[in-house]
C-alpha cells in the first residue's frame, strides 16, 4: 500500500528530544500482548469507539483510561496523525488522530475523548468520537471485512457484527509501531 505521505510527516518529532526515554523504539516494543489472528474460545470484552462514523473496537484489557479530552501539546514538523501530546497524572503521552488518517483531518464537531492504551513508558492516545461503550463480541459474531478507507487497512485485523453495524478490530499494537517509524523517518 502506497499512501501519499504529507512532507512534515517524515520530519522527526520533537517529542523524541523533549523526552528522551520515549524514543521510538521504546513506542516499537511497546509490550502490549499480542493476540491477533488467534481464534476466540469465548466470548471477549472489548471495548467500541467511533472515528469517523467507522467503528473500531480495542480488547478491553488494553484499555488504561478513557478521559475527556486534556489540552493538547502540539509539536511543531510533526504530521496530521500525531495530534500532539498530553499530561495524564505526570505521564507524558502522545496523542494520535486516526480521523486524519481517515478524512485527512480531525472531527472538531463531536465531543472528543481520549482513549489510553498502554501501561508505564508503553502508553500511546487515540482520539474518539464520544463516549466509549462496552461491547462483548465471540467467534459468533465474526463478519467478513466491509470496505473500510484504504489509510487503516493495515491496522484492521477482524470484524464483528451487532445487529446491522460492523466493528472493526483495530490493531492498536501495530498502529502504534507504524506510527513510532513514522516518527523516527
């Protein structure tokens, strides 16, 4: 997949200088278990979001925090996708936009909130739309993958059904590791 890059994308983010111990190989290895691909004996607890009108779940077990939105830090010759970053209880934490990467920029219409994903130095943010549901999805609910925007294709790992609405497993160990590289040019 090839995606047009904006040119402050490939520029090196301040936070790697502002913090040294978040480097990004240290957001890489960013320790949360993976267990994607791996089949569902039960039903798990996940936790649903919206970006964009798209519905997105993350394993609830991943999930730190969920807070209104903090003020944001914007770093200066950073991309869309990295919104800036926040302080959470002294905790210096990034904050990605997956709308940027959906539409190309952030939904300043609904209410945002923070997402926290990640323990100790291994923490990263998302941007949602709203308040965060819990959702519980097994082997059952399993749906083929639905046309979704090309820009998250490497991040979507399975799709769930509800009724008629789709959730998408969002990868977050993998966004996080892309976004790092990203970072670090």
């Amino acid at each position: 997949m090839q995606n047009e890059i904006n040119s402050a994308d490939l520029l090196l983010a301040p936070s790697v200088a502002l913090h040294p111990a978040r480097t990004a190989e240290a957001l890489m290895t960013i320790g949360l278990n993976r267990r994607y691909g791996a089949p569902l004996a039960t039903a798990q607890e996940w936790i649903g979001f919206e970006v964009e009108n798209i519905k997105f779940l993350v394993p609830h077990a991943q999930v730190n925090e969920i807070s209104e939105m903090p003020p944001v830090f914007r770093l200066p010759n950073t991309g869309r996708w990295l919104l800036g970053l926040v302080n959470l209880h002294g905790n210096i934490v990034p904050v990605f936009d997956l709308a940027s990467l959906v539409v190309g920029t952030c939904d300043t219409k609904s209410k945002t909130m923070l997402l926290v994903l990640g323990r100790g130095d291994a923490i990263a943010a998302i941007v949602v739309n709203g308040i965060p549901s819990r959702k519980r999805f097994g082997a059952s609910n399993r749906a083929p993958l639905p046309a979704f925007p090309e820009a998250i294709r490497d991040y979507i790992s399975n799709a769930y059904a509800e009724e008629a609405q789709v959730w998408l497993e969002l990868d977050h160990v993998r966004f996080f590791e892309i976004m790092a590289r990203k970072i670090s040019g």
